[in-house]
C-alpha cells in the first residue's frame, strides 16, 4: 500500500518482537517515533499493552443449591479488584477440575468460596484434601447419597490433580485465597492439604483456613450470607489487597472485620504459605 501511495519503494514494514513474559505486570505505553535525522524524533502512533493477568473470584453452588458466589457480585468487590491491578476480572459459580486450573493459572490474584473435606463423624478422619466442585451444570440429579466422597454426587479438585502437574505450573500467580473447610489442615505439618500443595506448584502465597468454617444462609433462597463467615473474609481481605497490605497483614485485618460481629465461624482459624509479606497490590 505505501508503494501504490507513492512512497519509494515500499518497503517500509517492520516486525518486533516484545517479551512482555519478562516485564513487569503493568499497564504499559508504547510509542513509536520517527528517527528522521533531526534529533526530534516525533510520535506517530501511541498504543497501550496491558501485562497484568486476570483477577478470578469463584463462588460455588452446591448440590443442595446453597449459593455462595453471593460475597462477588456487588460493586466494592469490582473496585477493590481494580485497586490490585487487574487486565479483567473473571467472576463464576460453576467449576470442574479443568476450570480451577485454568483460572488459578492464569490469575495474578484469585479467591475462591467453595466446600472443603469434612471428618468422618465415625472416626473423624479427613479422607480429602480437596475443594468441591460447583454443581451448578454439573450435578447430575442425585438427591442423597451415604457415602459424601462419593465421586457420582460429588466432583471434587484434589491435591492429586494438583501433584500431576509440573512444578513451577503457577509460577506467575500471585496469591490464592480459599475460603474452604480445612484448606490448609495441620498446617504445615501437613505437606498435603490444598493450601500446601498449590504453594509448592508454584503459588507466591496461600491463604485458607485450618478447620471448619460455617455460613449462614437464608433457607428459602438459598443465598449464603455474604456478610457473615468465609464469604465477608473474602471480601475483606480482596479489599485490602487492593489497599497495599501485605498478605500478612490483609489476613489479620480480614479476620478482625469479619469477628468484629460476633460471625467468624471458624475464620479465625488461617494457614498463610509462601511470601506472607508479598504486597499483590501492582
């Protein structure tokens, strides 16, 4: 086209290649000047690049349809999300172990609000570790089952599946909140809760809870509070992400907000592995 323009010969095309793999996550400029001899060196074309990864929330829906991807949906959890740097922000119910690896991976910061294994109420021992599946498309019709492991009524994303993967897999992921029962159980004397494992694949920073935590929902709706329990910690502690708190000190100002009225539920219990002292805020 510049050769039918009349512009020489042409041949005035030009390809670079840019590693952004190697730059900061940030939002970058990028200019391109003209080098015409006289030390000015106009711009003729600003664009702009966006390095930062995605920020994902993950609500699950359970078998019984209690919903608890309540606490993401309002507007202060869009800002807060923006405040830690973010190309989008992926927000979801529904999960299989495809999708948590996916999102994990290609996030700088994710939260996620599901189930986590429970003791048997014979022995109560913890036959899991693991975080469930959201059942929403993918629950298949069964009402009651004797066994809750049971892989038929159940889908759940084990340490198993983590351990297929290479190390380093989420070598660019910042920090990973799971507001999950017994996320990171016997902390680290335990190498194989969730909270451990994702770590050593490759997570800066984990964040979950030692033992149980409990909701609170409105039995008509279904709807889990989003101000009481693991779902009101998650919000809490995405908002001071974004305010520039080390996880550290997110972790200790989002226990106290969400104790402050009387509602932990067993939120007060947390396991922090990796960089406790990393700002993801970018």
């Amino acid at each position: 086209d510049l050769y039918n323009a009349g512009i020489g010969n042409g041949e005035h095309g030009f390809i670079i290649d840019v590693d952004f793999n190697s730059m900061p996550e940030e939002r970058f400029t990028v200019e391109l000047h003209y080098v015409d001899g006289s030390g000015y060196h106009p711009v003729f074309y600003t664009g702009y690049y966006d390095n930062r990864k995605q920020i994902s929330l993950l609500g699950m829906v359970d078998y019984q349809g209690y919903d608890r991807s309540t606490w993401m949906w309002n507007d202060e959890v869009i800002n807060y999300c923006e405040n830690i740097g973010c190309s989008s922000l992926m927000r979801n119910n529904i999960a299989d172990d495809e999708y948590y690896t996916r999102m994990i991976r290609d996030s700088s910061y994710c939260a996620i609000a599901t189930h986590g294994p429970s003791p048997d109420e014979e022995t109560g021992e913890i036959y899991y570790d693991a975080i469930q599946w959201s059942m929403r498309g993918v629950y298949n019709g069964h009402t009651e089952c004797e066994n809750k492991y049971c892989p038929t009524c159940f889908g759940w994303y084990t340490t198993d599946d983590l351990k297929e993967l290479s190390d380093g897999y989420f070598s660019t992921t910042r920090c990973v909140a799971l507001g999950a029962c017994y996320a990171g159980y016997n902390r680290e004397n335990n190498p194989d809760n969730f909270v451990n494992v994702l770590q050593s694949k490759g997570v800066w920073t984990v964040v979950g809870f030692e033992l149980a935590t409990q909701t609170a929902a409105d039995e008509d709706t279904k709807i889990v509070d989003p101000d009481k329990g693991a779902q009101k910690w998650l919000k809490e502690f995405t908002e001071f992400l974004g305010e520039g708190k080390t996880v550290q000190n997110a972790t200790i100002l989002a226990t106290a907000a969400t104790t402050e009225n009387g509602f932990a539920y067993g939120t007060d219990k947390y396991y922090i592995a990796g960089d406790n002292n990393q700002i993801v805020k970018h």
